[in-house]
C-alpha cells in the first residue's frame, strides 16, 4: 500500500473520532449554557444538533432523539422560545410527511421518527396518533414500514382496530419476543459462568456463590447450581 494511501486513511480516521468527540462536546457545552443561564445561544445549538448532527455522524441519532431531545426539554420548561422552536420542528415534519403523502415531497420514516419523539417530549402523544391515521387512510405501506416508531404510542392510546392492521400474526410476535429473551437469558448464564469461574480460580468463593445467587434470581438454569460443585 502507498505512503500516501496509509496517510490518507490514517487522516480519515482521526477526522472521523474528532466529529464524534465534537458532537459529544456540542451537547454538553449546549449542556452548560443551559445551567449558565444562556438560553438563547442553547437553543441555537439545540436546533443545530437536532438539523445537523447526522450529516457529520448519521450514528448519533439515537443520541439525537433520546438526550439531546430530553435536554431540549428541559430548556423548553425554563425558556418559553424553546418549547415554541420545538413544535414548530415538529410541525415542519409533519406537514412534510403529509405532503408526501399526497405526493407533493418524498419522506421517509426516520422523519417520522422524529416527530414521534418531539410529540412524546411535548407530552402530546395524541398528535402521533392522529399523524399516523393520516399515514393509514392515505398511504398504508408506508405506515407499515413505520409502524415500529409508532407501535407503543398506538397501543398505550387503545388503538387497537388501527394496530390490529400492523400488528401482524401476534403469536409470530410473541414467538419473536420470546427468542430475544431465551437468548438474553443464556448469554447471562454463559457470563456468569466465567465470572464464577474466575471468581473460584482466585479463592474468592463469597463473590462466586453472591454471583450465582444473583444469577439465579433472574433465570433458574441447571448449570448455575452445579456451576460451582464441578469448578
């Protein structure tokens, strides 16, 4: 490989860890400016974040829509422009998503994802639920490929003959819920093992029957009560 290549590469990557760490310091001086007082200049940064940070980092939107919404909310509640800002963000997404649901824009579910989190920081999860009604009378394929955004504030609103349409097979569902916990539940099994294991290696005998007691609270497997005899 070139000099230049390996340079070029290696500059890549720092440039890449430099726009994480910027994002993280993006919040938490916005973070700051909120303790301090500047309301203004957070809010500004606020909406920044919220139009722009995954254009530099497209895996920060789990950041985006958890944290920084939450902080955006607490200066909502000390700073009236904030709230005001919130909702018109989350107007704008909303219209778009019904203008392309009379083919006047394209749109996507991430968006809609986005005014399902500023509606649940609103506390105004009925607005959800209207969007989404829109979305099943005009377009339904598009609401199912959304469904996932919108189950939970669907569900919690007794919609039931709406999420009956999206829901699918719910025994398919159940089988799929319970897989994931079979799962969880094993790799739990599997790591308490090891830390038992080492825990025993070391002559630290209260810490490996104080492990396997807690493990045995969560899930009852065999190989946890006879963990400790065969080790």
């Amino acid at each position: 490989m070139k000099r230049s290549t390996i340079l070029f590469l290696v500059f890549s990557l720092v440039s890449a860890s430099a726009q994480a760490i910027d994002l993280h310091q993006h919040l938490n001086k916005t973070r700051q400016l909120v303790a301090d007082g500047n309301y203004k200049e957070a809010l500004n940064r606020f909406e920044w974040f919220h139009n722009y940070a995954l254009k530099h980092q497209p895996s920060m939107n789990g950041v985006r829509l958890s944290y920084a919404v939450a902080d955006w909310t607490v200066l909502a509640t000390q700073y009236p422009p904030a709230k005001e800002a919130m909702i018109k963000t989350r107007d704008v997404g909303a219209a778009i998503i019904k203008q392309g649901n009379n083919g006047k824009s394209n749109y996507n579910c991430d968006l809609f994802g986005d005014v399902v989190a500023l509606n649940h920081a609103l506390d105004e999860n009925d607005e959800t639920v209207r969007l989404f009604k829109v979305m099943d009378q005009e377009q339904s394929s598009f609401a199912k490929r959304c469904w996932i955004f919108a189950e939970k504030v669907i569900i919690e609103a007794q919609q039931y003959t709406l999420a009956s349409k999206y829901v699918g097979d719910p025994m398919q569902q159940f089988i799929a819920a319970k897989g994931l916990i079979d799962y969880q539940k094993n790799h739990l099994v599997e790591e308490t093992l090891k830390l038992i294991a080492v825990s025993l290696s070391v002559g630290d005998d209260d810490t490996a029957y104080e492990i396997r007691a807690a493990a045995l609270a969560i899930v009852d497997d065999y190989r946890l009560h006879r963990a400790i005899a065969e080790t």
